[in-house]
C-alpha cells in the first residue's frame, strides 16, 4: 500500500514536472532548436544538393548532438520560388535560396547580376556586394527586409544556353526559340534574340521540354546533369555570359535566437563549405559539360570572332539598356562602372 502511493506521488509529481517545463516560457523554441530542417530545391546530385547536405553534416558534427539540421531536398518541403518567401515568414528555419534570380523579387535592383558579360566571375560579382557602397547597401537592405541571415555560399555558376536542336552559332538562329524563365529579369536577353519565353519552375522543366513546350534553356551545366535535362538538350552556347550564386539562407529571427556557441559553429562551417563550393563549381559545371558531350551525344557551339561581336553588339544594345529600366540608375551605373574599372 505504502510503495503503491508512493508511486502514484511520484507519477503525480513527475506529470506535474512535465506540465510545467512545457509550458516554461521559451521551452517550446528549446524543443525546435534541437532539430531544425534545411530545405532546397535542388536533386541530391546538384553540386549546390551536395555541398549544403555537407554543411548540415558537418554542423551536426561540431554541435555534438546540441543541435542538428534535417535536410529536405529535391523540393520535398519549398520550390526555388517558394523558399525565400518561407525563411522570412519562418516556415522553416534555413534554406537554398538561389540569390541570382530569386533576391530580385525582393529588390529590383538585384537584376544588375544578370547583366550579361560585365561580370569576370562568382567572385567578382560577389566583390561587388563587399566592396563597393552601392553593392553593400543593397545586399543589406534586402537582408534586413526578408530576414534573413547568410550561412554559406553554395554557388550554382556559370549560366549556359542550351537548345534541344539548334547550335545557336548565330542571333539569327535563335529567333523563334522557346526558352523558360525563371525570373522577369532573364526576358530581356530572350527578347533581343526574338526568342518566346514560358515560365516554368525546376521542377516543371523535364516535362516541359518533352512534350515541346519549350525547347530552349538558359541554366548551369550542373542543373543540366542533376535533373537529366540532357535527355532532351543537345546543344550548349559557350562562353559564359552570366554567373549564377546560390546561398544558404537562415530565418533571422530564429538564428538570432539561438546561443552564441551554435551560431559561432554555423558561421564557421558556412566559411568552409562556402570556399570549397566555389572552389568545386566551376569545376563540377565544365566536368559535365563534357559528360553532355562525351555520353549523351551533345555539340558545344564556342562563340567566337564577328559571331560572338555581334551577340555582344545585341546585348550592350538591346539587352542592357532593357534591364537598366528594371532597376534604379544608381545601381546600374554602380555596377557598369565597377566591371570596368574595378572600383
């Protein structure tokens, strides 16, 4: 009878404890700091797939079962178009948000990283946003307005014109193609060329170019491997034009919450795995332009001489001038003057 009560005092006691610990202000954001999810659109092959399941791990790692990350990828939990809109409003707490064309929704001024040909590389576009006023306040001002924090680079690269069929050696080739955008800011250079233009996300494209609705695409040649988009395109227009990066983005709020130790191991695994993304995706994209060639029987179409003048010639005219309407003339001018002079 006396053991019998004593365990009815102690289940009484301890049902008590747990009430009370749940309902301890701030024990609820305990609970979801111990697991957290990191969600991306990109195939588990993806370069950018790969280096942001290699930061999770990592983090893992160094927090010492503290705190993990649960990667989502393949889109399971938010399409490229509906991660940044999900890390502000804290529907998840980090994500692969493809900066190059998604930050313009945010800012129009962002569109200056798709002006063609101005840019010698990720890096020195990024130097754009470290280096110089103009680029410095804009990347904070989008910052602070999606709350968001960055963690990592895990760069997508190099943007390539691929055709299903066309070698797109001339301009005059490409009038009439149907090419998917991702962003308005992609039409202009679409548009110079007379090319129609379908909007499509990731996930809709293989199915897209199968059944003929477009038949053209303007993406890396990373992208091109993951999603086997290689079934169908055979043909890449070198050389690069436009750089590409890709970040991984954390919810402020969240971030700003949690302790000092944890955010100290994020930042520091973002440094790493930020430099060796760079490193590895100029690389990973030229590997598989030659596996498009060597295994899946596709052609390159080098630009070069009075072809790639007159490609040139089309965007400073047409292309430029059309993206410059699509941002303020402080940023416009910001950028042009810094490729140029490189300040």
């Amino acid at each position: 009878m006396i053991a019998s009560s004593l365990t009815r005092r102690s289940g009484l006691i301890a049902a008590v404890l747990v009430a009370f610990l749940a309902a301890w202000p701030g024990s609820e954001a305990l609970a979801q700091a111990k697991s957290v999810r990191l969600s991306f659109h990109w195939g588990v092959d993806h370069e950018s797939a790969i280096m942001a399941t290699k930061f999770a791990d990592e983090v893992n790692k160094a927090a010492a079962g503290q705190f993990k990350i649960d990667v989502f990828p393949s889109g399971q939990l938010f399409s490229i178009r509906q991660i940044s809109g999900a890390l502000s409003a804290g529907s998840v707490e980090i994500g692969g948000v493809v900066t190059h064309n998604q930050f313009s929704a945010i800012d129009n001024d962002w569109n200056m990283v798709q002006i063609p040909g101005i840019w010698r590389g990720i890096e020195h576009q990024r130097d754009f946003f470290s280096k110089t006023p103009e680029g410095k306040a804009l990347r904070e001002r989008i910052l602070k307005k999606a709350n968001l924090v960055h963690l990592a680079y895990v760069p997508v690269g190099p943007y390539v014109t691929f055709s299903k069929s066309n070698d797109m050696s001339t301009v005059e080739k490409m009038r009439g193609l149907k090419a998917r955008s991702l962003a308005a800011s992609e039409r202009p250079g679409f548009a110079a060329r007379k090319m129609s233009v379908v909007s499509l996300s990731t996930e809709e494209v293989y199915t897209a170019l199968q059944s003929g609705m477009i038949d053209t695409l303007s993406t890396v040649p990373t992208a091109v491997k993951a999603y086997a988009w290689w079934d169908h395109l055979k043909t890449a227009q070198l050389p690069y034009a436009v750089y590409a990066d890709s970040e991984l983005m954390a919810n402020g709020t969240w971030f700003n919450s949690l302790p000092a130790n944890v955010q100290k191991i994020m930042l520091e695994v973002g440094a790493r795995i930020s430099k060796e993304a760079t490193d590895r995706t100029m690389a990973g994209n030229a590997a598989a332009l030659k596996e498009m060639v060597e295994k899946h029987g596709g052609k390159i179409t080098t630009l070069s001489g009075p072809a790639l003048e007159a490609f040139d010639k089309l965007d400073r005219e047409q292309t430029q001038p059309a993206l410059a309407k699509m941002m303020s003339k402080e940023i416009f001018d910001a950028a042009i003057r810094f490729t140029s002079t490189g300040k």
